[in-house]
C-alpha cells in the first residue's frame, strides 16, 4: 500500500507540473501576442480585436493566477491581506475537517447501512476461503505469538492465572460435581475398575508385608506359643485373605455387590445430604488453599509457555493446523447464512459500541494530525491534491478574459 500511495504523488506531482507550466505558458503567449498586436495595429487595423483579446486574457490570467496562489501562500512572497488562506486557517481546516468525517461519516445511520451492504462475513469467508489467504494469516498468527509470548512477564500471568483458576474451583459445587461423575463411572462400569484397583493395592501390601503379619501374631500370642505355630498361622491368615481377595474379583461376589449399594448410597448422600455436602466443600477449600495446589497452578502456565514454544520452533505443525481451521471457517461462512448473519450482527454491534461512541476522538484526532503539520507540509499535501485542477481555474480565467475583453472591444467598434 505505501509503495502505491508513493507512486500516486509521483504522478500527481508531475500532472501538477504540468498544468502549471501550461498555464503560465499561456500567460506569457498572450503577453507575447499582446505586444505584436499593439505594434501592428497601426497598419492592420483589425489586430486591435487580437490585441484586446489578449490584453483582456493577460488581465483574467493574472487576476486567477493571484487567487489561486492566495489560496496556498503569499503572492511575490508579499503579506498582503487575506492571502495565504490555507496556511493562515490550518488550525481551523482541521477542526472543520475532523467535524466533517464525525457528522457526515461515521455516525450511525451512514456507518450501520453502509457495514451492511458490505456483507464483511461474506467478503471475510470468501476471503478465507481461498488457500493463500488462510496460510497468509496464519503465517502472521504464528509469527506473532513467539515475541508476544516473550514479551508477557510471567510473575503477573501466573498470579492472574491461579486467581482465576482458585476463583472458578471455589465457585464450583463440589458434591454435585462429585456425584455426576460418580454417576457416570457407575454406568459405564468403571466403579468396578475402581474396586479391583482396590482389590490389587491390597494383595500387594499384604504380599510384601507377611513378616509384619507374623511379627504382629507372635506379639499378640503367649510365650508359651511355639515360633513355628505362629508362622504357620500367619500363612493360613495369608493365605485365606489372599483367597479371598481372588474371589471378590468375581461379578456376583456379596461385597462387590455391597460396594456397588454403596457408591449409589454416597452419590444420594452427594447429591441429597447438606452435610455431605457441607463436608465436600469444606475438603474442596481445604484442597484448594493447599500451598502445593497453589504452586502447581502457578507452575501451568510456564508449562503452556513451554510447549506452545516448543511447537511453534519445531516447524509448521501449528501453521498447517490454523490454516485448516480458518479454510474450514472460510467455507462455513461462505456456506451458511445463518452464521454470516451473527458474525455481521458482531461487526454492527462493534461499530455501535466502539466506532460510534468514539467518533468525537477520532474528529479530535484528525484535527490534531492537521495541527500537527508544518504549514509547508500542509500547502504541500492540499495542493499535490487539488492543484491541478486549480490551474484549470488560470486557464479557463485567461480564455474567457480574452472572449469578454473581446466583446467589451467589438461593442466599442460598434458604438464608435
């Protein structure tokens, strides 16, 4: 876009050139015409028409000339009054320019029909939808978020972090959260995964702890017990719990059955009981407040910074993943009307909420860049836009001075 606006004054300057060249050039052949005219008037008679053409279009050629370089600077570089009109009323021009767009551009009832009759989701999901378009912006996401992500100081995100993190846990009811998981395990089955879990903690510590078990019995025996009696005892008790533990794995065992009774019980106490509940929340704060938990969510966010890291140097995984995904909002957009129409409504809201509450700023700041300028940048910019067209007024001025200078000349011969 530079480059084009760069190449635009480049012409507009020459065209400028141009058209003022040709209009003095104008001027000076009709003062050239002017003086042949008055030298040969007295052998041909009827140059006093050519020469009071030219006299007339020398007297309209410089009175458009004064005026319009009145209007950008002094003429002769001389302070005569009310010249220099633009220069003199910069501060003015600004404000006047910055209350023109505010009023007549960016108020609701122009902004709101003009938004619409874009359709920006339509041109947006078009847009998208093309395979360069998509990879072009997600190039620009992926690039972006590296710097961005090394700019952040981590102290604030995580402390932000574990605030929101702590706030939303401690707005979560924690009995009925446990009872609708406890209810899904229970119908997918997986309560009983849990029970066998059980069931394998148990033979473990019982396998590894025989010596305990047989310590325990010859305490708890008389001394008159012998050794030999104890162990044999504790291995019997081994191996009977053991026994026990294999046939608690089977479906229809009383205590696998009892264990389902009462998970369903502990799911009515969760859901039902204000003192489970009670009880539930009080553990929840207390798991919450823990200083590990607290350590632990602050440490998820060097972790996420790791990874996403990590992901975006080792190639363009992430980019191929978001270009997917915005040619497939690209399509969804071009294909369905239902979601253009909320993405535009977004688009209208935005424009109601930011565009328009704001437009005074964005007069004010229009007035400012205005004021800001020097007054040669000023004269520069305004005339690089208008000033060939305003050479056209010293053109047409230096014509039809000439046509009335003539018509004054005719009636005089006429009259005379």
């Amino acid at each position: 876009m530079r480059a084009i606006a760069i190449v635009d004054d480049t012409q507009r300057a020459v065209a400028l050139r141009r058209m003022r060249l040709t209009a003095t050039g104008l001027l000076v052949l009709m003062f050239a015409v002017f003086l042949l005219a008055l030298l040969g008037e007295r052998q041909y008679a009827w140059l006093s028409f050519l020469r009071a053409f030219a006299e007339a279009a020398m007297v309209g050629g410089f009175a458009d000339w004064f005026a319009v370089t009145a209007l950008f600077r002094h003429p002769f570089g001389l302070p005569i009054p009310h010249t220099a009109i633009i220069p003199r009323n910069k501060d003015r021009i600004g404000e006047s320019l910055g209350g023109f767009v505010t009023n007549n551009f960016l108020s609701p009832e122009v902004l709101l029909p003009k938004v619409k009759a874009m359709d920006v989701a339509g041109r947006l999901g078009r847009w998208l939808d093309e395979e360069s378009n998509a990879r072009f912006v997600a190039r620009r996401v992926v690039a972006a978020v590296p710097p961005l992500v090394a700019a952040m100081q981590d102290e604030p995100v995580r402390r932000m972090l574990r605030e929101a993190a702590v706030e939303r846990l401690r707005g979560i009811a924690a009995a009925p959260l446990m009872a609708r998981i406890l209810t899904i395990l229970v119908a997918g089955g997986q309560h009983f995964a849990l029970f066998d879990i059980g069931l394998d903690v148990a033979r473990r510590f019982i396998l590894e702890n025989q010596e305990v078990i047989h310590q325990k019995i010859s305490d708890k025996s008389g001394w008159w017990v012998p050794d030999w009696l104890d162990a044999k005892l504790a291995k019997r008790i081994v191996v009977g719990a053991l026994e026990t533990l294999d046939e608690m794995r089977s479906p229809d065992h009383p205590w696998r059955l009892e264990f389902q009774l009462g998970v369903a019980a502990l799911i009515d106490r969760l859901a039902n009981s204000p003192e489970s509940q009670a009880r539930a929340e009080a553990l929840k704060e207390e798991l919450v407040s823990h200083p590990d938990v607290q350590v632990y969510i602050e440490s998820l966010w060097l972790e996420a910074k790791r990874v996403a890291l990590a992901d975006l140097a080792g190639g363009d995984r992430i980019e191929r993943a978001l270009t997917g995904a915005l040619l497939g909002f690209g399509a969804r957009l071009h294909e369905d009307e239902t979601l253009r129409d909320v993405v535009n409504s977004w688009v209208n809201r935005a424009i109601l909420h930011i565009v328009v509450p704001n437009r005074q700023r964005i007069g004010a700041f229009m007035a400012g860049v205005v004021r800001s300028w020097d007054t040669r940048t000023l004269v520069a910019k305004l005339e690089l836009q208008v000033g060939r067209d305003v050479q056209y007024i010293r053109i047409n001025g230096t014509v039809v001075g000439g046509l009335i200078g003539l018509l004054i000349h005719s009636l005089a011969v006429l009259v005379g």
